[in-house]
C-alpha cells in the first residue's frame, strides 16, 4: 500500500480554474469513483492552502499496487482531470513530498484495502 501527500503550486492568476476543476470533480464524483478501481486507489483527497500568496494544492492518496496511472486511462473524466493539471499546475515548483510518520488504518479496514 502506498500513503503520500504530496503539495503542487497552482500556477499564478489560475485560482478561478482551479475553483472550476474542483467543482467539476465534485459534480462528476460517480465517473470520478469508477476510475479511482482502475488506479487500485482507495483514498484520494484533494486540499486547498493559499501560503504567503501563492496557492497550492495537496493530493492525499492511499493507494494499493498494481493500479493503472491516471496518465494511461482512457476515461474521459481523467483525460478531463489532466487538461485542469495542465492548466493549473506550475511545472517549474518541484513538488513536494510530505514524509508520513504514522499510519492509522484499523485492521478490518486495512483487510479489505488489500484484496
């Protein structure tokens, strides 16, 4: 299983796409839902930070092995997803990695992650 969080800069004068991006996630979350099976992805969480003006968003993901990359879905909300990443994400901040300490999943949920 793999747990990360990993913070992305939201490229300067995009937050109103981004409001957009976020709102079409949200309205679309039953075609959003099918594709996080194919990924094998159990948890994904998108946050939101403005710090010292710049903005930036976070993904948290739990995630099994083995799930297909959200770059090889042919599912038109990923390919969707990816234009908003395009758009938004500022590709000269080098993403970062948050370290995980601790991982609270109780056992019969842990169980069933894994299957």
């Amino acid at each position: 299983m793999n747990i990360e969080m990993t913070r992305f800069k939201v490229k300067e004068g995009k937050t109103e796409v981004v409001d957009e991006w976020l709102k079409f996630l949200n309205e679309n979350m039953n075609d959003v839902l099918v594709t996080l099976e194919g990924e094998r992805m159990y948890i994904e969480t998108i946050f939101r930070e403005t710090l010292n003006g710049d903005e930036y968003l976070y993904w948290y993901s739990v995630q099994g092995e083995g799930g297909q990359d959200v770059d090889e879905s042919e599912h038109w909300i990923d390919k969707k997803h990816l234009q908003y990443w395009d758009e938004c994400i500022d590709t000269n901040f080098k993403p970062v990695d948050l370290t995980t300490e601790v991982v609270m999943i109780p056992e019969k949920i842990r169980s069933v992650m894994t299957v």
